[in-house]
C-alpha cells in the first residue's frame, strides 16, 4: 500500500514538469521556441521529432563521457550505455555495440571476466 501512493507521487510529478515545460515554451514567442532545454533548473526536456541519430547520441555514444544524457523525447534523462559500460572498464574488452544489444556467449565471458578480476 505504502508504494502506491509512492508511485502516485512520482507519477504526478511527472506530468506536472511536462506541463510545465510545454507552457514553458508556449509562453515564448512562436519564433523562439526551440521545444527543448530545462525545467525546474536542471531537468532536460526535449519535444522535438526523434531521429536515428538523437537516439545514437543518448544510448550509445563514445564521444560523451556522461553516463545520464537528455533524453530523446520527452521529459528527463538516458542512459549512455557505452559511458557506462566503459567506466565498468567493460569497453576495453572489446565489447561491441552488436554484443551490447544481442548478448551472446562472448558477452557472458567478458562479464565474468571482469567480476573476477575485482
């Protein structure tokens, strides 16, 4: 019971911040609205139409050494999975993005590789 209400919360929040950031740009004048930036200060939002690219940007990107990246539509963060796996110091065992995606064999050997050599 005590999650619900938890969830509720996090829920109108939310919504509450994408409103937020749509009135945000509706207050500006129709030239300047871009339909991307912040809300409340430091969350990203972004209204605009993804592309293959923006998707490459947030979830796989090796030229961005931040693991949280704005996220591609909408409201908040997404995981750089290459920033991650390469502060895990998994990326130097030549994990491709192929291994990433459809995890086989040689991914299972890297990740027990690098568990026991901590």
């Amino acid at each position: 019971m005590s999650t619900k209400w938890f969830a509720r919360l996090v829920q109108a929040a939310a919504i509450t911040l994408t409103l937020v950031a749509i009135c945000q740009e509706l207050e500006k004048p129709k030239e300047e609205r871009k339909w991307h930036g912040t809300v409340a200060g430091f969350i990203p939002y972004d209204f605009r139409r993804p592309t293959l690219e923006k998707f490459r940007d947030a979830y796989w990107n090796p030229y961005e050494s931040r693991i949280f990246t704005p996220e591609v539509f909408g409201l908040g963060w997404a995981i750089n999975f290459y920033a991650l796996l390469e502060r895990l110091k998994l990326i130097g065992q030549s994990i491709s993005e192929e291994d990433f995606l459809m995890p086989g064999e040689h991914m299972r050997e890297v990740l027990t590789h690098a568990l026991e050599a901590e």
